[in-house]
C-alpha cells in the first residue's frame, strides 16, 4: 500500500483495501435476511395444496409477496444510495478476469433484485390476485389493483418469474462461492469488506 496515496473508505489495518460503509452493510444484510424469507416461500408454494380455503397457501403467498416487494424498496433505495455513496474499488492486485465476473455477478443481482419482484407483483395482479385482503402488503396495506385478469400475460409473467428465480439462486451461489474462495483461498480480505 503506497502511503503517500490517499485513504479508501473504511481504510484501516483490519481493511486494507477499504471496506463499505454501515449503510451499505445495512442495505445488504437487510436484503440477505429478505431474501432468505422469499426464495424459500416462493418455491414451496406451489407444493401446498388440499386447503378447502387456502389459507395456509395464502400466508405464504402473502409473506412471499411482501417480502419481495420490500427487496425491491430496498434495491431502489441501495441503488440511489450507492449513486452518491460509490463502493470502495476493488482490491489493485485482483485480477481482470475476477474483476470482470465480480461486476457482472454484482450486476446480475441487482437486475433480478428489481425485476422479480415486479414480475411477481405483475403476475399476481393477472392472475386476478391483487395484493389485497389475505395478501395485502405486509399484511395490511391494500395495493391498488391496475389490470384485470389474463390467464395467457399471468402464464407469461409467472414463467418468466420462476425463470429469475432458478437464476438467482444460481447468482446467488456464484456470489457466495465467490466470498468463501477470496476469505479461505485468496485470503485477501474481501469477505470482511462487507462485515
């Protein structure tokens, strides 16, 4: 480290190549903890079935829901964070390839960060089930519902949306393997740039 050069954020004899802010940390554990919430309750969804009402399938759907929209609050507001608060660069010794697949893995996620949830928020509303009664966002805040039902766009949407799916949880597992590799093999610090 040239000590003439000017300090990354978040610089110190723990961090040496910088590290992100609490706010950063915040945003990204935030959307971890949501995460792990809508992946599991959208994929066992379609498995609960012999409900004369539904209501068991209808929790699920409804913390499903909620959950991904919050991701989708939360990447908005990371996104428009992150314009003003860029993240500290990446580490000078990593290499163009790593480099290369850290930004695409990074851009990846926030692409489906934003566009799952808006495919299940419009799937759901073509399928004739607007976030409203036992799926009200959060619980209790009635979305308005702005299309009528179309069983051939809900086909599309929910085809697309188990797609992002599938391809998150492939993202999702590069992204960690990614970490486990820098802090077990590389041993280069960039794990605990974002602990």
């Amino acid at each position: 480290m040239d000590a003439t050069a000017a300090p990354l954020p978040g610089q110190d004899a723990a961090h040496p190549d910088g590290q992100y802010g609490a706010a950063a940390k915040w945003f990204h554990w935030v959307t971890v903890g949501l995460m792990a919430i809508a992946l599991p309750t959208g994929f066992v969804i379609k498995f609960i079935t012999g409900e004369a009402d539904g209501a068991y399938k209808m929790a699920f759907y409804a913390i499903h829901e909620s959950a991904g929209l919050t991701i989708l609050f939360a990447a908005l507001a990371r996104i428009l964070w992150k314009w003003r608060n860029p993240a500290p660069p990446h580490p000078a010794e990593l290499p163009p390839m790593m480099r290369t697949a850290a930004t695409a893995t990074h851009h990846g996620l926030y692409a489906l960060l934003i566009a799952q949830p808006i495919l299940g928020f419009l799937a759901t509303n073509a399928w004739g089930f607007p976030m409203q009664g036992r799926t009200a966002y959060l619980g209790f805040i009635d979305l308005p519902k702005f299309m009528e039902a179309s069983t051939g766009l809900a086909n599309v949407l929910s085809w697309a949306h188990t797609i992002g799916g599938y391809l998150f949880l492939l993202l999702l597992a590069v992204h960690i393997a990614a970490a486990i590799f820098h802090h077990a093999i590389r041993k280069d610090g960039t794990l605990m740039r974002m602990l």
